[in-house]
C-alpha cells in the first residue's frame, strides 16, 4: 500500500482556481497562453481550472453540518466560515483549547515605586514566575491592557460609562452593561468595584452580562467572581448582578430594548473574515472559498459569485466614505489611506497576468473583508437598538500575510511567536487575527444603526477617562498611556 506524500513545495495559495459566472463556461476564464503555463498544461499541472470537478462535487459551507470532534475533509467553505471555525470550534477551535490562558496579575503594580518603564518591564517579567517554564511550554498565554493595568484600566472604562449613563439615563433606566468576550472576568470585577465605591445607588441599579463564546473562560468568570464575592458580606445581593451568558452573539435570538452599553474589547481582531480578488481586466470581485481534499490538504478557489454579506459589504463601501471601485467618489482623505489592490496599474496587472498565470487574472494581493463585523452591527440593530457601544481594538498588526490588504496570522507555540504565510493553517493551532480599520467600520456603523461614532487613539481615550497619576512611575512615564500605540478606541 502507498501512503499519501503531501507536496510541501505548492502552499494553499500558488493556484488561484476559480469558477466562472453562472452563464459562462470554463473557457472564459482560461488564462492567455505563455511560456510558464504551456510548461505546466504539458507536465500535468493544470494552471486554469484544475480540481473544478472534485470542486463542485464537495458540499458547500459549514453552516449546515453537524459539529464533528475532528477536523473536517472534503468540504468545501466561503473562507469566513473556515477561519470561524478554526477559532471558534467547541471541539478544536483555538479559543476552546485547554492550554490557552490569560496573563493575569496577582496584584496590581505599585507604579509610585517604579523607577521608569525599563523597571516595569522587568517588574511585568519577574510576574512570569508563577507561570512555571514547564508549564509556559504548554500555554498560548495571553496578554490584555485589561490585565495588565488592573484595576486602573477597568476603572477608566467604569468611569466613561458612569458619566454617561448619569447624562443620558439616569435616574430613569437602569445602568445595563454587556460584555462581550468577558476573558478572566477581570474588567467585570474592575467596573463593578469602582461603582459600588464612587457611587453606591448606581450600583444598585446595574446589570452586568457577559457574552462569551467560550465554555472554559465562561467557567472561568464564574469562578472569579465568585471568588471575589466570598470577600464580600452581602453575597446574595451582589451575586444578583452577574449573568455570564456561555453563547456566540451571532447565535443572539433575544431583543434587548432596555438602553443598555456594549463592551467589545479586543474582540474584532478575532471576527473572522472573507477574501476577495479582483479581475485584473474588469475588477469584477471574487469570493474566496477553502477546500480541504480527502488528505487533509487545502486549497483556494474563487466564486464570481457573492455571498449576501460580502455583497451587501461591498455596496455600503461605495455608497460610503471610503469607495475603492467607483474612484470618482472619493475624497482626498480616501487617498491618504493604504494602496488596495483595485489601485495598482493596469500596465502592472497585465504584466502580473503574464509572470503569475496560476493567478488566473486575478488580483496578485487578495482583501480580506470584515463581513464578521457587518454582521455584528446588524445584531446590536436588531437585538439591541438602543445600545450604545465602546470598542477597542488593533488598527495595525505587523508581519501581515504576504499579498494581501488586511490579514496577519500569528500563533504562540512553545512561547514563542511563530507567524504563518496563510491563513489556511491546521484550525485550532493558530490564533488568527486581524487590524481593524477604525473610519471605514464608523462608517459602516452609521449607515447601519444612524449613529456616528468617534474614534480615539488608546493614549487619547485613557488621558481623558483614566486617575493618570495611580499609572505614573518616578520619572514621569506612564506606562499606560505609552503602550498600546497600534490600539483605538471607538
């Protein structure tokens, strides 16, 4: 019997296979005849549309299968779905994985007796200790300005939604506050502390609900704040205002009508995203889908077809602030922002065409879309219309996937930082994140829920919100404010 040999030497990405438009044949999207593609068409690799039957005969999407313990083959999924479900799968996804932990301080760190950041540096690293070097070979640890600035950076959130819950609702709605992605527990626990501190009748009257997808960090907020309510005399009466709520908020089915505030902290750099290429000659879009064949190998294929949310997400772009195909629509500020891959030269893709045929002429560099978020936004609209909503995230990551406009993959193994190629990488393994593009998902924001929203860079929002002199060291730093540079507030 012969055992499989996988060719290490082509990568999910060399061939971009694709499918033609539902009233065109396979002969429209063969690639024009060169040196490099008659060398393969003659040595038995295909450069145009190889695999298309063993394409068509694979069931489509993830949506409808059963959740399986084992990673799936023979499937076919749109690219969102197969980065869903190597982040999000009970069974194998990466945020259900038992050797996943968040650094969490014992006890905050006394800034006053720091000499200057270098001494908080090597103060964060003797807090490792704890962390066993057996036990730290075995865990993707973590790292939250949440924990690492406790209970200060909590305080600053507490304090933003304080002042805005007594100039908007108060007194004639309670204080409801949703957390999405709640971690340790330890910001729930930060905000609650300061209100029952600074002001003990608001206390009274707030909610706190964290969604979380995640089964082992959901026990692991119940048992934080249970914990912490042993601390305390009154338990029933404190114990009253904690829901954790063990679900995915794309599986939200409840209408909230009650005004209520929305937390999502560091969680969009992990909503999955679609691909999009780009005809090099018509700049028609095509959606990216993931095969994974009978030997567990992926592959990637584009559908001129769109999908409703990468549709829909294209339509509310060009109607929007920031177009890229309709370039008589922008603005000056739209020129400032990165090159997409719709503004390389038209000299440029033809050429492209000609040294990379296995790109079947389409873009070079793909665009990953973040129709996770549009989706999002359509359920704080319909579950939750009278949310208001505070978001922090990445706007840049570095060692982005090559050729592409908006995704890096990074994982820590063995704790160490190892950046893949690909997206396409064993699901589980690999924590899979992306920046967020703070004014075009404003702007999609508005056009969605009519509200506009602000952007503040992390620095910005913790001067205004934060107690700046419990984080500031000897010589005047402030390690808060300072780290943190690629982050925003919305």
């Amino acid at each position: 019997k012969n055992n499989f040999i996988h060719e290490y030497s082509i990568s999910p990405t060399t061939f971009s296979y694709q499918l033609p438009n539902k009233n065109s044949n396979l002969d429209d999207i063969t690639i024009a005849p060169n040196p490099l593609s008659y060398l393969f068409d003659n040595t038995g690799t295909e450069t145009s549309y190889s695999n298309q039957l063993f394409i068509n005969k694979l069931n489509l999407d993830v949506k409808n299968r059963k959740i399986t313990s084992v990673r799936p083959r023979n499937l076919k999924l749109t690219s969102k779905s197969f980065i869903d479900d190597s982040l999000y799968n009970p069974n194998y996804g990466y945020f259900n994985n038992n050797d996943v932990e968040i650094f969490h301080l014992d006890k905050p760190f006394d800034y006053a007796e720091l000499k200057d950041i270098d001494e908080f540096l090597d103060t964060w690293e003797k807090k490792y200790d704890k962390y066993s070097s057996t036990n730290r070979n075995n865990l993707q640890l973590w790292h939250t300005p949440t924990e690492l600035f406790q209970p200060y950076y909590g305080e600053a959130i507490a304090r933003y939604l304080l002042v805005n819950y007594k100039l908007s609702y108060y007194p004639y709605h309670d204080l409801i506050i949703y957390e999405m992605g709640g971690g340790n527990g330890t910001l729930m626990l930060n905000i609650l502390d300061y209100i029952k501190r600074v002001d003990p009748e608001v206390y009274e009257r707030t909610q706190y609900k964290i969604i979380e997808i995640s089964s082992k960090l959901a026990n692991k907020q119940r048992s934080q704040f249970v914990e912490q309510l042993l601390k305390l005399k009154s338990f029933n009466e404190h114990n009253s205002k904690i829901q954790i709520i063990n679900k995915s908020i794309f599986d939200w089915d409840k209408r909230v009508g009650d005004p209520c505030y929305f937390l999502a902290l560091e969680v969009f750099d992990n909503f999955a995203h679609d691909i999009i290429r780009y005809n090099n000659l018509t700049g028609q879009p095509y959606q990216g889908y993931v095969v994974t064949d009978e030997n567990g190998d992926f592959h990637e294929y584009f559908n001129p077809e769109l999908d409703y949310y990468c549709d829909l997400f294209l339509r509310l772009r060009e109607n929007g602030e920031y177009p890229q195909i309709n370039k008589k629509k922008r603005s000056f500020k739209n020129s400032l922002r990165p090159a997409h891959p719709l503004d390389e030269f038209k000299f440029k893709k033809l050429f492209m065409n000609q040294v990379f045929p296995f790109r079947n002429q389409l873009s070079y560099c793909s665009e990953f879309i973040p129709t996770r978020l549009l989706e999002f936004f359509f359920i704080l609209k319909n579950f939750f219309p009278n949310h208001s909503l505070l978001s922090s995230d990445f706007n840049y990551l570095p060692n982005s996937i090559p050729s592409s406009y908006n995704g890096p993959v990074k994982r820590s193994y063995h704790d160490q930082v190892i950046t893949a190629n690909t997206y396409m990488v064993n699901q589980g393994y690999f924590d899979i994140m992306f920046p967020t593009d703070f004014p075009l998902i404003s702007d999609l924001y508005r056009q969605i829920n009519g509200k506009v929203g602000k952007i503040e860079s992390h620095e910005e929002f913790l001067t205004r919100w934060s107690d700046l002199e419990r984080t500031t060291t000897k010589t005047g730093e402030n390690p808060m404010t300072e780290f943190y540079k690629n982050v925003s507030f919305f």
